[in-house]
C-alpha cells in the first residue's frame, strides 16, 4: 500500500513537475519576444533574395544555437544552402536530321551555361502523341530526375509555345536537361548548341537537429515559413511593409520555441528536426529542396506550422490539421490532448486545397504523414496578405497555448510509441 502510494504521490509530482516545466519554457512572453523581432519592420517583410530575410535567417540561427540544437549533416552550420538558377538563352544553334529548329519548334530547360548535344547519350528519349494531353506530361518529365528528348506531335504546336515560360523558369541547379522538340519524326542525328547567360541565386533554410536517443535514424519535423512578401508603395496610412505576423512569424516562432522545450525536456527517443523554410510564399523552394536531403521512409512525421496567431473559428484552445483523413496523424495528436482544454480538428476548409498548399505538400506527395496546424479562418481572416498582418492583430497568450498543445500532441510521436499511416494519394 504504501509503496503504491508512493508510486502514486512520484508520479503526480512529476506530472504536474512536467506541467510547470512546459508553462514555464512556452510562455507568452517569449512567444512575443520572438514574435516581435520577427514581425519586425526592420525585417523588411523577410521576402526572399534581400536583405531583410538574411536577417531573419541570421535571428533564428542564434536562436537554434542558444537553444542547443546541433546542425545536419552537409549544411553550412544551420543554414541549408540552396542554389537556384536562371537561364537565359544567349546563342541556340538546333540542327536536327538537317532541318534548322527555332524557338516555335525547340525549348530547352536547363541550368547549364553551355550545352552541346550531338546524340541522344545520357538521354531518355520520350515521344508525346497526338492524342496526349502534353502539357500534362511535363510535370511528371520534369519530376523524373532524368536528362530527356522530348520529341513533341506537331500536333501540339500551339501548346509548344507555351513551354517558353517553363524553359525560363527560376530552378534548383541541376545537372538534368530537358529538351523539347517538335517534330513528326524520331530523329536520327542531332546538332544542338546552347550558351545561356545565368543568374544564380542563393536561398536558405535554417535548420536544428535534436538526435534521438535511442531511434536516432527515425526523423519526426517541426516546420514553419520564415519568408514572406516584402515591402510595396506606401498605402494610404503610411503602411508599405508586409510583416507577415501571422503569416508565418507565428509559426516560425512556434519551432524556435519547440525547439527549446524539447531540448529542455531531454527524452525524445526519434530525432526532432526543426525547420524554418525559406521561400514559400513564391512557390516552396526551401520545403521542395528540404525534403530531397532525407529518404522519405525515415521520416515518420511533420508538423508544419502555418498562422497560429488568431483565434480559429471555434475560439481560443482549438487549432485545425489539413489532409486530416489522409492519415492517423491527425488521430494520434488528438489523442494525445484527450483530457486536455485543447482541440485539434479536420481541416474545416477542404474547399481551398490547404494541404496541397503549404510546406508540407512536398513532403506528403512522397507518402509522409505530413501535415499543417493552423488557426487561420481562411473565408474571412481579416489580414492574410495585407500589411496589417501585424503583431498587435494577434492573440499571444493563445498562442502560447497552440504551441504547448502541438508539444503535447507530439508525445507519443516522439517517444516512439505511435507511428503515423503513410499518407495514401
Ligand atoms: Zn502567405
């Protein structure tokens, strides 16, 4: 009895010892402390490839580091270099089976700043049909990883053009090359020089590790976007600067301050990565490259993070998850706050796409149970992309109190015990 009772009275101090700790790291004040450095005017709207986001990159690196994190493997200490390129055609010579091709009949994407093709080695060659829908088949080319000769129906002519805005796309460098070419023939004898004049551009992503301790090779996520959308002309209250408080400091803050919880509390058995993307906002460059540095079967979880600084529509103590049927993600959290003032529901909004949406997209494409957390009301939050989305329109105490619940939702995630679904297309 006794013993039974000391059992007991052991476990409800380290409960409520484990209650203390969390309100104590995750409070309201450090919330707002990181929130407000963040949401900044001096931040400049942190839009990629200016200075304002190096600075917010430069914040949240300190931040990792204070908060004992390690780094991962191949970056350059926190930040995860990414280098993307744009081509732009200078001098094309295309002599194919004789016949001298033009822009209306060849588009070549590549980050290569010279190209000389004289036969199809080290190409795979893929033959689109009249009746293929082509600008269907692109994506899927492009994704494929693969050098190719795309030999395009002339059928297709009108929708040839148009891949002149794919070719001159800004891309990740890469040694693959896709040349399109539309012809009714397969070609036997190829004569192709290219010169482009580049423009390089280096993006990052700031990125913590905790090692597991005992599941060191199974990752679970912690991710938000540190980008948003810059500075515009003044509007008519002076106001030219797109803070992006909500969108996505809030989330932002959100890893910094798991990070430091988690750290503090020393027993995650599988290996936690926090993440700050960078730029999401113009087509998820960070997440995209991000999730093609781990093998996508170590990864058993993300939890991105995506404006929790407003109330969600059911009120204070309640967030929603995207693509919640897609696995039991969603089930686990909710188990994990069962008895808790918290609620975490199904994305109410599946009319807008929301999964697909964000930085966890990529990722769930490949099968992880990759999932967003937010509070946003997104028929009628008042300043999503505008530039009063600022600090003084959001809820600090209950957003302290959304980051506590993702940290309790994550419990048994972390821990080793619950393991996800894939998530099915
Ligand atoms: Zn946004």
């Amino acid at each position: 009895m006794k013993q039974i009772l000391s059992v007991i009275i052991l476990l409800y101090i380290s409960l409520v010892g484990h209650a203390q700790e969390i309100d104590q790291i995750i409070d309201a004040k450090e919330v707002e402390r990181i929130e407000r450095i963040l949401a900044a005017d001096d931040m400049q709207g942190r839009r990629t490839f200016t200075p304002g986001i190096d600075k917010a990159a430069a914040f949240i690196a300190a931040e990792f580091k204070k908060n004992g994190l390690q780094t991962m493997k191949g970056n350059k200490g926190y930040f995860q270099q990414i280098t993307m390129v744009k081509a732009k055609v200078k001098d094309l010579k295309a002599i194919v089976d004789g016949d001298t091709l033009n822009e209306n009949t060849i588009a070549i994407s590549t980050t290569a700043a010279k190209l000389n093709i004289t036969s199809t080695k080290g190409y795979q060659v893929i033959t689109i049909k009249k009746d293929e829908n082509f600008l269907e088949v692109v994506p899927g080319i492009a994704e494929s990883g693969k050098s190719s000769i795309v030999l395009v129906d002339k059928v297709h002519a009108d929708k040839f053009k148009r891949l002149k805005n794919f070719v001159s796309r800004t891309k990740f460098q890469s040694p693959v090359n896709i040349v399109f070419i539309l012809t009714d023939k397969t070609p036997v004898s190829y004569n192709i020089r290219l010169t482009n004049e580049l423009s390089i551009q280096k993006l990052k992503n700031v990125v913590g590790i905790l090692p597991g301790r005992s599941r060191k090779n199974e990752y679970v996520i912690f991710s938000g976007h540190y980008d948003h959308l810059g500075v515009v002309r003044p509007n008519k209250d002076k106001d030219s600067i797109y803070n992006g408080a909500n969108d996505d400091a809030a989330g932002t803050t959100a890893v910094i301050m798991l990070s430091k919880y988690f750290k503090a509390l020393k027993n995650n058995e599988r290996s936690l990565v926090f993440v700050a993307f960078t730029a999401e906002e113009i087509g998820g460059f960070g997440s995209q490259y991000f999730s093609r540095q781990l093998p996508p079967s170590t990864i058993m979880a993300m939890f991105n993070i995506e404006m929790i600084g407003t109330e969600s529509k059911w009120g204070t103590n309640s967030a929603f998850i995207t693509g919640f049927e897609k696995s039991d993600f969603g089930k686990i959290l909710q188990q994990n706050l069962s008895g808790s003032k918290f609620r975490f529901e199904p994305d109410p909004y599946p009319d807008q796409n929301l999964f697909y949406r964000s930085d966890n997209a990529t990722l769930a494409k490949l099968g992880v149970p990759a999932h967003t957390i937010s509070t946003s009301k997104m028929d009628s939050e008042k300043y999503y992309h505008t530039l009063d989305d600022e600090i003084e329109t959001l809820d600090m105490n209950n957003m302290a109190e959304v980051i506590k619940a993702i940290a309790i939702s994550a419990t048994s995630i972390i821990s080793g015990k619950d393991t996800p679904s894939r998530v099915k297309e």
